[in-house]
C-alpha cells in the first residue's frame, strides 16, 4: 500500500507540474497579446496627435452660404488651400492663396447658386501636417 500511495503522489506532483506549465504559458501568450494591444493603440494615438483632421459645415441659407472648413485635428494643417475646378458652374469667392489652418480655427467660402448654377459642385482640400504631407479630401457641396 505504501508503494502505491508514493507512485500517487508521484503522479500528482507531475499532473500540477503539467498543469502549472500550460497555464504559465497560456498567461504569458495573453500577456504578449495585451503588450502589443497597447504598443498599438499608443502608436494610434501618437498618429492621432500629428494629424490635421478637416471636416467641413454649410452654414447659411438661399443664395447665401458658405461652406466652412474646419481643423478639428490637435495638430496645425500648413499649406492648406482650396482647389475649386473651373469647369464650376457656381459663383464661388475665396482666397486661392495657401494658408497655415491652426487646430480648431475655421476657413469660410461663400458661394450663391443662381438659376442655371449646378446642383451639386465638389472641391478638393489639400494640406500638410505633422505626420505626413500631401493629404488631400474632397468635398461634395451639395443645394
């Protein structure tokens, strides 16, 4: 019998020993995994913080309006200007000169749609900011 009761506890030191290197190693596959969830999501965030983010409004009404371009990013959108196509058929006023657009600050351009105007025209926005140069979005500008 005590032969039997040593080979038992044998057996259970070896089944905890199998048992606590599967976990071991199942907690340090996970812990990799949250290491590099959150080496991510730091990077992310550092992108984040280096972009110029353009988003745009149409404030007005009839054949007063203004389409309002605005930097919501924490970084400053530097050589930022306005292409408008010539082929629009829409009386558009603005400023062709390239402009520094600093976070939060806004650029206005009014436009007024006459009778045979366009229903629909788009503009081309493009700037530099600190994470990369040459972004460019297009703006659908719409009655």
């Amino acid at each position: 019998m005590g032969e039997f009761n040593h080979i038992l506890s044998i057996f259970t030191i070896v089944f905890q020993l199998y048992v606590y290197i599967i976990y071991d190693r199942k907690l340090k596959k996970q812990q990799v995994q949250i290491n590099d969830y959150d080496l991510n999501e730091k990077k992310q965030k550092e992108i984040e913080s280096k972009q110029a983010k353009i988003e745009h409004t149409i404030i007005g009404e009839k054949n007063n309006n203004y389409l309002r371009i605005i930097n919501k990013g924490p970084s400053i959108a530097r050589n930022f200007t306005v292409i408008i196509p010539d082929n629009t058929n829409v009386p558009i006023v603005y400023d062709k000169q390239s402009i520094d657009l600093p976070p939060g600050c806004n650029k206005d351009i009014r436009y007024s749609f006459t009778f045979d105007s366009d229903s629909k025209f788009l503009i081309k926005v493009k700037w530099d900011d600190d994470y990369q140069s040459g972004n460019e979005k297009e703006i659908l500008v719409t009655l």
